[in-house]
C-alpha cells in the first residue's frame, strides 16, 4: 500500500521544484560571468545557497576581485547561521544528520520546518524541502550551465537581470512597515553613491554596513514595553 504525502512533504516538494527550476539562471550567468560549468555547479553543491551565490557571480561578472565576492556571498549567508540556531531547536538532530542539517539550512527549508505545528511535520518538512531544493537547484544548475554556453551572451535573453529579480523577490515580502522601507531605501541610497567611487563588490558591503549601523542604532522596543509595564 503506497503511503500518502503528509502536508508538509507536499509543500516541501512544491518549494524544491519551483526553486529548483531557478537553477537555471543562475548556472547561466555564471558561465557568463567566466565560471566554467563544472564550477557553477561546484558552487551550488557546496556553497547551496541561492543569494550568496548570485552576490558572488554578480560580482565576478562586475569586474570584482574574489575577495569582494566572497565578502558579499558570506554577508548574504549570514542568515543562515541564524536559521541554524532555530532548526537546532526544532529538529534537535544528532551525530550525521547534524551536519546533513547545516548543509541543508537555507530559506526554504527553515520556511517549511516553521510552518509546521506537530514536531514530526517539522522534521518531514525540513528534510523534504531542503533535499529536494538541494538535488534539484544542482541538477537545473548543470541544465542552466550547458544553455548558457549554447546561448552566448546572457543579455540577449535578458538573464543578466536575473540576480537583481531574485534579490527584489527575496526583499519585497519584507518591506510590510514603515522601518523595513526606511532601511532598504538607505541602503539603496548608499549604494547608489558608492557605485561611482568603489570598486565591483563593495557596494553590497557598503549597504550592509549600513544595515547593521540602522539595525545597532534600532530602539530596543521589547525592552521600552517591560520598562511600561
């Protein structure tokens, strides 16, 4: 008798095919960019995450030193350690299937397990999501890789935007209050003054900064409520 997907497999499957699918711009424009297809597909196997990895094609295909791409790649990742933290206390896993976690540990997988009330849904949903995203982004990374080189100049077809899509995607669910807008269009102002000054790379680095400075400088509110009450 053929076991029925739970809930959270289902959305597990549908998140890994429909990232998975995103796959192909970004092994396009990494050959664009001068990466061979054997190293676009080396960076989402290993790197495997989706803005880290635009951040750094983005910036080798600017003209931008390594150093730049990787500092842009590890800015971006950063939110991974932090949805490590919350994975770890959900799923609790142990001896392999810990390091299988933190491979594992990306937006959609961290998005899937959260959604889930039952601790075993979580622990499905996890695993579904992000073995799924992560066989399928490296096979439609291959796919996108082999057309890039078929296609030639990504402008033609209008992948060169594809990074900035997907960053704007990744962004405009956020911008829900009044704050998040102020500080994305700082940050925005800041990169557009630095683009004429700093070398490829170091713009995302600048609007970073300015991120972090905002968010140091942010009221802690939780603590002005206990100071209320």
């Amino acid at each position: 008798m053929r076991r029925t997907l739970t809930p959270a497999e289902r959305i597990g499957l549908s998140i890994a095919v429909a990232t998975g699918l995103y796959g192909i711009s970004f092994g396009a424009l990494a050959v664009a960019a001068g990466l061979s297809p054997w190293q676009a597909i080396a960076l989402s196997l290993l790197m495997f995450s989706g803005g880290s990895q635009f951040a750094f094609v983005g910036t080798i295909a600017g003209g931008g030193g390594g150093a730049a791409a990787f500092g842009a790649a590890t800015l971006l990742g950063v939110r991974n350690a932090v949805y490590g933290m919350q994975i770890n206390r959900l799923l609790r896993p142990r001896g392999w299937r810990r390091l299988a976690a933190a491979q594992l540990t990306i937006d959609e997988s961290t998005a899937t397990a959260s959604g889930q009330l039952e601790p075993a849904e979580q622990r499905r949903g996890f695993w579904t999501a992000g073995l799924g995203v992560f066989v399928l982004w490296g096979l439609f990374t291959a796919l996108g890789a082999a057309l890039g080189d078929a296609l030639g100049d990504p402008r033609r077809w209008g992948l060169d935007g594809a990074a900035v899509a997907a960053f704007l995607g990744l962004l405009w669910p956020r911008l829900r209050g009044r704050e998040p807008v102020a500080i994305a269009a700082a940050c925005a102002v800041a990169t557009l003054v630095a683009v004429p000054w700093a070398p490829p790379g170091v713009p995302i680095l600048v609007a970073a900064a300015v991120a972090a400075l905002l968010g140091a400088l942010r009221p802690d509110r939780g603590a002005a409520a206990g100071r209320v009450r």
